[in-house]
C-alpha cells in the first residue's frame, strides 16, 4: 500500500506516541489513591481499583478437604518392587574412582594386557576385498555423508578457551557413531562368503537387557542395563585361558583400595528386582551371549569405558553361568567367556572377560581374568582452530587412517567359528 501524506504523518506521530507511553509507563509508577477531604468526612468507604480488581494476580488454590488424594501420599511399600533391604546398584552412568584396581576388585578379576593368544593369532588372517576403501567409505558416511543434519552444541576449544565458535550444524556424536558401529557389522557379516557359520549361527541383536545380582563383601550387588547390541551364539564361547592357568591365579594377588571402599561409587536402592534377565525368552537358539557392543557419546576417557565393558561382561557371563549350572552355583564346572567392543566417533576399545569363579565373597581362590586392549584409533578428527593464521587450521579434516583395530574387531567377532580353526 502506497502512504499518502497524511497516513505517512499518522504513523509517524502514532510511533511516537507509543514511545511517549512507554518511556512514561515503564519509568514512573501508578499515583497513590487520593481521596477528597469532603467524601472522607462523609464516611464513603473507597476502594482502589488498582489492588481489589486486578485479574492477573492468581489466588492459590486449595484442594477441596474431603479429596483424600491431595492429602495422603501413596507409602512406597506398596510398589512390588519395594524391598526393605536395600541392594547396591550398578548402571550405565557410574563412573569408578579408582579405575581398573576398583572394577578388579569389585569382581575379583585378573588384569591382562592385550588380546587372548586365540584371538591375536586370528588378527590379520581373515581378507574383504577393498578394506581399507570401504572403511575410509564408512569413516565419510559417519562423519559428512548424512543428508539430515541438526544444530549442534557450541564447541570448546580447550587450546584457546576464549574463542566463541559460531553455531555448526552437523551429526551428533551418538548418531555418528550409529552409524559407523552398523556400518562396521555389515562388514564383518560380509565375511558369510569365506565363514558361513558367521552369520547362520549368529545373532545380532539390538539393546537386550540385563539384570543380575551377586554377593560381594556380603552386600548384594545389582549391575543392570543394556548394552547397543549383542552379538548372540548357538553355542558358547571357549574359553581364553586353561585350567593351568586358572589354577595359578590362586597366587595372584588383587589390587588394594585402602582407605577406598570398592562399593564407593555404586548406588542404594530399595526398589529393585533381584531375579536374574539377561534379556531372551527361552527357548531361544541365540541365547549365548559373544560379544557386546557399547557406544560412547559421553565424555569418558577410554579407562573408564573399560571399566564399565567389564561389569557388562561379568553381569552376562554371571547370567549364563546360572542359567547353566543353576542358581546357587558358586563353582563352576566349566568357566564362561564374554567378548565386548567399546568405540566412540575415532577409537576402538577391546574386551575380553572369562568368568572361573562365583565365588566373590572372599578374598582367596581363583579369579578370573580379563584382557584390556585400549586405545585402537581408526582415524583422527582435526577440527578447524581459526585463531591460527596458517589456511590448514581453517578446516575440518582427517588423517592418521589406520586399518588394525578393524582386523581385531574381525578377530573378535569371529573368533569360535569352526573355519578359524584352520587360519
């Protein structure tokens, strides 16, 4: 619409009447009631308007008395769940303080360095046509090659904390790693060609549940969640090390937290189911658990993300050991292995649990061992630091490629196929 004169005048003076009474409004306050001295001496009661009428002060509200529900909270021992021994609980979330010394001691294990000689002999033995090709190809899909992006968190530099970084949009860490944990399994399922029991005796499923209990320092113990997927078996897996070698870690001593208390960290609860789950409805052919995989989008160091593969690890070996052998058992006939992979957006994390003992409540005996190999970097993500004049700190890129944590991830995975044997 095209302003005459007059309209154009008519803006003009309503805008600067809008400012008038804004200025005005928003710096003086409203005037004290004054009442005339004639209407006072006659008696009139008066009532400001201001105070009695106004609608936006909200009275409170008060529930009728005869409700009993707004009066009578609910007691928690009706909840089923209730108990009123309380049972010291484990989750996804609980960080240790002592590290690896606190989580060995917590389930009396044996510490190791590296991989089980039965899984290292299989690293660099199994070939995929194009590795290195489709796993730079899954490195850009999980990075850049999604059409849906969102607005991600403002990023800190800890070089140069006082550089405010724009906005980006892009994928967030837990979808990026998705991603390149799915994109890594179908290459390990391409294997069916040269390995068919890889995927005719072999599940993957997807966050099963976990929930086990045992006895340690006669405190009841709960290690509870769920893992992003599981790789399920027909039959279990063999055992890392042999009864030799069980036998001697009757001599081995386990670390000492004095003046910590292991259980430091875990959690009391009085609502809890201490039946043990470990997530599948029997009879299921899969139902042994192989390896778990766990994804990483927090902002643990690799240490501490070892730490919480080994509780999962003892939770679904302590599972199966009882779904074996029984309930009570505290021996074991036969000892119970467990594998997991831990990654975030770069690094691979390995984990390899055999389970020889239940018998947690002492000191003394066997224990059980555990294999840590940590830090496998597939790749480096450089971000850009713009307060460097250098062109090459101005972009995003990626180097330091290196193929061997996808060979050991191989190797776990296939490990206890029957064509391996030969390799």
């Amino acid at each position: 619409m095209r302003l005459t004169k007059e309209l154009f005048y008519y803006k003009i003076n309503k805008v600067k009447w809008l400012k008038t009474v804004w200025k005005t409004r928003g710096k003086y306050k409203n005037p004290p009631l004054q009442v005339p001295e004639a209407i006072e001496k006659l008696g009139v009661n008066i009532v400001d308007p201001l105070e009695e009428f106004r609608t936006d002060i909200k009275k409170e509200w008060k529930p009728p008395a005869d409700d009993p529900r707004f009066y009578e909270e609910p007691s928690p021992t009706e909840n089923p769940l209730y108990k009123e021994n309380p049972v010291t609980c484990y989750s996804y979330n609980i960080k240790f303080l002592q590290n690896i010394d606190q989580v060995c001691v917590l389930t009396k294990t044996q510490n190791f360095d590296g991989l089980p000689q039965n899984v290292s002999d299989l690293v660099n033995k199994i070939e995929i046509p194009n590795k290195e090709k489709l796993l730079k190809r899954y490195i850009m899909h999980s990075q850049d090659w999604v059409s849906k992006k969102v607005k991600l968190p403002r990023r800190i530099d800890k070089e140069n904390l006082k550089f405010k970084f724009p906005r980006e949009y892009g994928i967030p860490p837990s979808q990026s790693i998705g991603i390149f944990l799915t994109d890594l399994l179908r290459m390990c399922q391409s294997t069916a060609a040269q390995f068919p029991n890889a995927v005719q005796g072999r599940r993957l499923i997807h966050s099963p549940f976990i929930n086990t209990h045992y006895m340690f320092n006669d405190k009841n113990i709960l290690i509870r969640g769920s893992p992003s997927y599981m790789l399920g078996s027909n039959q279990d897996l063999q055992p890392f090390a042999n009864q030799e070698i069980i036998d001697k870690s009757i001599d081995m001593p386990l670390p000492d937290l004095y003046p910590v208390e292991p259980t430091i960290d875990l959690i009391k609860e009085h609502f809890y189911n201490d039946s043990t789950c470990n997530g599948f409805k029997l009879p299921y052919a899969f139902n042994r658990p192989h390896t778990l995989f766990m994804q990483n989008s927090d902002h643990w160091n690799n240490v501490d993300r070892q730490c919480r593969s080994l509780m999962f690890c003892f939770a679904y070996a302590t599972a199966r050991a009882r779904e074996r052998f029984g309930e009570d058992v505290v021996k074991l006939p036969e000892p119970v292995s467990v594998q997991c992979v831990n990654m975030d957006q770069t690094t691979l994390n390995f984990t390899c649990f055999q389970l020889n003992t239940l018998d947690i409540n002492t000191e003394g005996g066997i224990k059980n061992f555990v294999w840590f190999d940590t830090g496998n970097q597939i790749f480096k993500k450089i971000l850009p630091q713009p307060w460097k004049e250098d062109e090459y700190f101005h972009k995003k890129r990626y180097g330091e490629f290196e193929s061997t944590p996808l060979d050991k991830m191989l190797a776990l995975v296939l490990n206890g196929l029957p064509e391996t044997a030969n390799l």
